[in-house]
C-alpha cells in the first residue's frame, strides 16, 4: 500500500524530466549522451523481469542492474551512447512494483539519490537530486546537521523539483539568508523529490527520513507538506526552549508560493499568556524578527510555507533529537482562530519586526 502511494503521487505530479514507467511497454526517444537512473524500492528478482533496450546504443539489461545505488548511495546511470536511439522498457505481466525515470543530458556532475527508508546520505560533491522511494510512517524528508564552511566557499541552496503546477525549480532553502549562522540541525522536507545547486566544498550534511520538527532549535527549517503547490489551512504551533526565563530572539524568513495570493500568519506567544499576530503575504518575501520571553511560535496559513528559523536561545538539545525530553506532548496543531492582534501592555519586554520586500 506504502509503495502505491509513492507510485500515485508521482504520476499525479509527473515532474518533466521524470517517466513513471507504469504502460507494459515504454518507449521513449533518447539522445546521445542522456543519462537515465531508476527509481524504485522494488525487490532485486521482480528488477531483474523489467527489461530495458536500446538498440543503437547496444543496451539490452534490466532495471535491477541500475537499481542498486552504489556505496555511497547515488545511482549508477544508464548511458545513451548513440544518436536518436529509442529506449524500449518493458514491464512484466503482473508486477505493480513501481519504477520510475528520471533523466538528464546536460548536468554536469550530477548525482541522483532514492532515499529509502534506512538511508544515511552524505553530501557528495556535484549537484545531488533526491527521490524518497519508501513512505515511512509518520516520516518525512530531512537534511539533518547541516555545517556550512564559509572558509571553503560552503553554501547550501534547496529546490523543489519542477511539476505540471510550477515548471520551475522552487527556492525554499538557502543558507546565504544569514551569513553568520553556519550550522543547522535540521531542514524539515515533506515532499517527495528535491535538489541542490551544485557545490564542490564546505558543506556537510546527512539526507534521511526523520520527524517533524517539533521545537525550535537554533537553526532550521520548517516546511508544509508538498510545497509549494499543495496549498491548503494548517495551523501548527512550533514550541521554542529557553533556559529558565531567558530572553531570546527569534528570526523567520519565509518562502510561501508567489504564484497564488493568500495569507499567513505568524503568531510569537510570550511567557504569561501574550501573544501577538503578524499577517504576511504569499506575494511579499522578507523577514519577521520578535525577541523576548518566548515560548512558541505558531503558524497558520491557507496556503504553503517553507520557514528558515534562527533563535539565539541557549537551551542545548540531547543529539539527534528534535524533541527535547518533556517537550513531545506539545499539542503541535491548534484550533485556536485567534489571530492577529496586539498586547500593547508590556511592550518593552517584546518586540516584532517585520521587513517586507516586493518578490
Ligand atoms: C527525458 O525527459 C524529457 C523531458 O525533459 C522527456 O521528453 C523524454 O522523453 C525523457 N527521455 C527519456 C529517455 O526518459
Ligand atoms: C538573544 O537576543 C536577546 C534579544 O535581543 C538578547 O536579550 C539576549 O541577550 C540574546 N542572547 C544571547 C545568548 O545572545
């Protein structure tokens, strides 16, 4: 059922460069120099039924040799070597065993990665594309311990792949937002597929499928599922730790989907019950600063969201975790509709900032 669900969401949102290799046969026109790599979490007797042929370039193999990523985790691909070849995959009788294409001719230094549920990815040098083959649970896409290493040129930028919605890779991730920060714990990803720029040094990190975040950490990213095309109301409060009453700061710097007007808003709820609401628009990208006691920070949007966060907070966290021990209960959707207004009272002890530019 698991692997359904995969196979449905990438036919629905068929990615241009993607062939979802479902008909019993496939024929598909190839140039020379085009390289295709096989997606798919099907088991190695079932690959080794799905042929693949190209007469012109003498390939005549099976999906199972391309399958099976090498050591560290990115796919061998299949290479076109003639001219107007013709690719031919054919998919044996009653195997539902999901497989599909992704292919690329012109990128240099390309690297393509399933992410099954067991995966442990670190950078690799080049530009990386990512595709969860497994569901897991309750599990989505993440970048965990990200380090970047200004000395070494080291920046990050994150993309979503292009779909029939949004033909063009979609900025939601990039680590040149704030220059001084240079590690983050985890970049929340709850979509399927994603890509980043090339970068040959200075970033570590590790792809694998982990939880939601729940708490803020010093850095990071929060994200709504499936964008920034699935549009729909969530309201999701993020709890932030502090050390006893500490005074922190908190800064946001939102993606939302420019293409399609709607609104978000950012509610900062401080110790002792105040709270304060901050409105922003799909169409204006710019940065929300708020300091004080703060405790949580709620998001309600009608549409979608990719957060960058940054909190100067001193709490430290147990490694590997998102959620600090007592922390897990938090309620993280509300029902609350309160939002948008103002505690004047008490004002010196928290500020909001909000810096808006036209996108
Ligand atoms: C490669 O992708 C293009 C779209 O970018 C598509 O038209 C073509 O059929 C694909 N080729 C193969 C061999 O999958
Ligand atoms: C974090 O920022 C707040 C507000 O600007 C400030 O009062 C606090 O001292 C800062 N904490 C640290 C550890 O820098």
């Amino acid at each position: 059922m698991k692997t359904f669900a995969l196979f449905f969401i990438l036919v629905v949102f068929v990615e241009s460069k993607i062939h979802v290799f479902d008909a019993k046969v496939t024929t598909i026109p190839a140039q020379r120099g085009t390289r295709l790599y096989f997606l798919t979490n099907g088991n190695e007797a079932d690959l080794k039924l799905f042929t693949v042929k190209a007469e012109k370039s003498h390939i005549d193999t099976n999906v199972y040799a391309y399958s099976v990523p090498r050591p560290d985790g990115s796919l061998n691909p299949l290479t076109i070597t003639a001219d107007d070849d013709t690719v031919v995959l054919t998919r044996p009788d009653g195997y539902t065993t999901p497989v599909s294409v992704y292919n690329d001719t012109f990128t240099e230094n390309l690297n393509v990665f399933p992410v099954f549920e067991k995966s442990s990815l670190q950078f690799k040098a080049g530009k990386n594309v990512y595709f969860a083959v497994d569901q897991p649970n309750g599990k989505i896409l993440t970048i965990q311990n990200l380090k970047i290493d200004r000395q070494s040129n080291g920046y990050l930028r994150a993309y979503s792949l292009p779909d029939k919605s949004e033909p063009e890779p979609y900025l939601f991730f990039d680590s040149e937002i704030k220059t001084d920060v240079s590690v983050f714990q985890q970049l929340d990803i709850p979509i399927n597929q994603f890509s980043l720029d090339p970068v040959f040094d200075g970033v570590t990190y590790t792809v694998s499928f982990g939880d939601f975040t729940k708490t803020l950490q010093t850095s990071g990213l929060i994200m709504s599922p499936g964008f920034p095309t699935t549009l729909q109301p969530s309201d999701v409060s993020y709890s932030v730790k502090r050390n006893g009453d500490e005074q922190i700061s908190i800064q946001l710097n939102p993606h939302f989907y420019s293409a399609v007007p709607y609104e978000t808003n950012i509610i900062v709820h401080y110790g002792f019950g105040v709270e304060q609401g901050n409105s922003l628009s799909s169409q204006l990208a710019g940065k929300l600063v708020a300091s004080g006691g703060i405790n949580s920070v709620e998001v309600n949007s009608i549409g979608s969201y990719a957060i960058q966060y940054f909190s100067n907070s001193t709490a430290t966290y147990s490694k590997g975790s998102t959620v600090p021990a007592g922390q897990g209960t938090t309620a993280s959707v509300m029902t609350t509709t309160k939002s948008s207004h103002f505690i004047p009272i008490g004002l010196s002890m928290f500020t909001v900032v909000i810096s808006l530019f036209i996108c």
